[in-house]
C-alpha cells in the first residue's frame, strides 16, 4: 500500500543536509531508471529541481496512444531552517510527489504496469524562507514563480495534478484532501465528476471542492492575493489543471513543523495513482471536451489570466 512509501519519505525528508541526489537515488532503487534533479539558484537560495518519468505500457514514450499525466508537488520548501527544525507543513506537496513515484517504482516492480506515462516533478528546499500571510505565516521560495513552472510543468503532460498544502485558510475547514475545479487556459471550468467519483473512492466520503477565485490562477508576482500557489502550475500550460490540496479544520501555518498527517497525505497519494490509472487507461476527463470547445466558440479566451496582466 501507498502508506508505506508516505511514511518512508516523511523519514527521507525530514532531514537537514537532504538533497534532490538522495532523493532521486531511493526512486531510482525502486526501479525507476528515468529520475533528473537540477540545482536552480535565486535571490533567496536554491533549491533542488527533481523530475521523474515512469514509462506506461501503451504511453507516448512508446509511441502509444494512452494520454500522459503530471503530478507536480508544489511548496516553497520542505523546512525553513534555521528559523525551525524539522519537515514544515508546506512540503507535503513534495512528499506527496516523491511518495508517488516510490509507489510507482515498487508496484511496477511487482508486476503491475499503468498504461500512460506519469511524469511528477517537484522540488527539494530543507531552508527555504518564510513570508508573512494575511491567516498564516506562509512559506517561501527561493526561486521565483516563473522559474519553478518552467522546470516542473513539462509540455508533455496532457493533464496535471498539483499537490500542494492548502491548511492556510479558513474558507476550506476539513481535515484530509480536496480537489479543485479544472481550471485551463484562465477558465475555471466545472468540477470532473470522474474526479469526484475518484476522490470518494479513495477517501469513502462525499468529495470536498476547494473554492477558487480568478485571483488565484493568475500568476504570482501581479499584486493580487492568492489562497496559494496550488493552481500555479495553470499559469504555464495549455492543458487541464486540478489542484489536489491536502486541507485542516483549523488554520495551520505553512512554516509549522510537526502538522504533516501521514494518513492524508496518503489520500492524496493514492487519489493520485488512481487518476494516473483510469486517465492512461482514457476512464477519467479531466473535463468535457466537447463542451470546452463551445465554450471557446461561443465566450473566446481567457489566457490573459495566465500571464501578469495589463500595466
């Protein structure tokens, strides 16, 4: 089950000197060949970019016709040293991500073998700064925005989860995990219901939606207020996002420490290989197509809420 890679990866994380290398060097143990990290610098620090790709039997990678899916970790860090000791609750989205290719590798090891590609990306920060919150006490980055799009959405992947941390708040007052909206090209389409049906299967509850606002799927960096950078990755493809946030009854800052919740976050790592399962195998839209192109028809493009707007 997924819950013993969570708790190994929880125990791979929470260390001070980890690095992207020993990360990538326990996916690829399990059998995945296809592990990159690149160290990127800002004007804060760096941080290690980790990229994965697990080939499926009918994928693109094999000249199949099973549709590729990314699941991005996003987080500004896993810890905020030396501010505080320890895994901070904002890198659950790594840990989902990382959690997620270490299934990949044991199940594939085992025999089993998903149809489409999967491909995950994230990014390894045990001192990554923190920034103040209208609710909480956010963590940072110490990279930009822009340059973490461009190093985790891959233009191969034809739909995108992104994981993130979204406990910040007080519109979203659930323990456990939630979906948002699709939302593409600037547009906030209607919730999949295959993404609903998905979601209470794994959970054996009703599904719980975040709510979004245009705000949030608009770039960082614009002036404007974002409940986090969950839809980020929105902001630089063309392909449908969801963003799958790992929730709390209570606000709980980004930077704390001693707030991951091992059983939710193996939720969401089981909500995702799931979606990699029925999206490959085409049982799961991440929404109608039919109606998207009406939509373009009938109201035009929304893609200027995917750039930083007018001066």
């Amino acid at each position: 089950m997924a819950f013993s890679s969570v708790l190994r990866t929880l125990d791979l994380l929470d260390a001070a000197a980890v690095t992207g290398q020993q990360v990538a060097d326990a996916i690829r143990a399990t059998g995945v060949k296809d592990v990159e990290v690149q160290r990127v610098a800002g004007e804060q620090g760096s941080t290690d970019v980790l990229r994965v790709t697990v080939p499926g039997t009918r994928g693109r990678l094999r000249g199949g016709p099973a549709p590729t899916l990314g699941i991005v970790g996003r987080l500004g860090g896993i810890g905020a040293r030396p501010a505080k000791i320890g895994l901070v609750s904002d890198g659950d989205g790594a840990v989902t991500a990382v959690a997620c290719a270490l299934e990949l590798g044991r199940i594939a090891a085992g025999g089993d073998r998903l149809p489409g590609d999967v491909m995950i990306a994230t990014h390894i920060c045990p001192d990554a700064p923190t920034i103040e919150h209208p609710v909480v006490t956010m963590m940072n980055s110490p990279v930009d925005m822009a340059t973490l799009n461009r190093e985790e959405v891959r233009p191969a992947m034809e739909a995108i989860l992104t994981v993130d941390t979204t406990r910040g708040n007080r519109v979203l007052n659930h323990r456990g995990i939630a979906i948002s909206p699709t939302v593409r090209q600037g547009w906030i389409l209607r919730v999949s219901e295959d993404l609903l049906t998905i979601v209470q299967n794994v959970t054996g509850r009703m599904p719980v939606v975040l709510p979004l606002t245009m705000q949030d799927i608009t770039p960082y960096g614009n002036g404007l207020f974002h409940v986090n950078s969950i839809l980020q990755p929105a902001t630089a493809t063309t392909a449908p996002v969801v963003g799958v946030a790992l929730t709390a009854e209570v606000p709980v800052p980004g930077s704390a420490t001693g707030a991951s919740q091992p059983m939710d976050i193996d939720l969401a790592v089981r909500f995702c290989l799931e979606v990699a399962k029925a999206f490959g195998a085409g049982r799961c839209q991440f929404h109608d197509a039919a109606e998207w192109e009406h939509i373009q028809r009938r109201y035009g493009s929304m893609e200027l809420l995917q750039t930083m707007g007018r001066p």
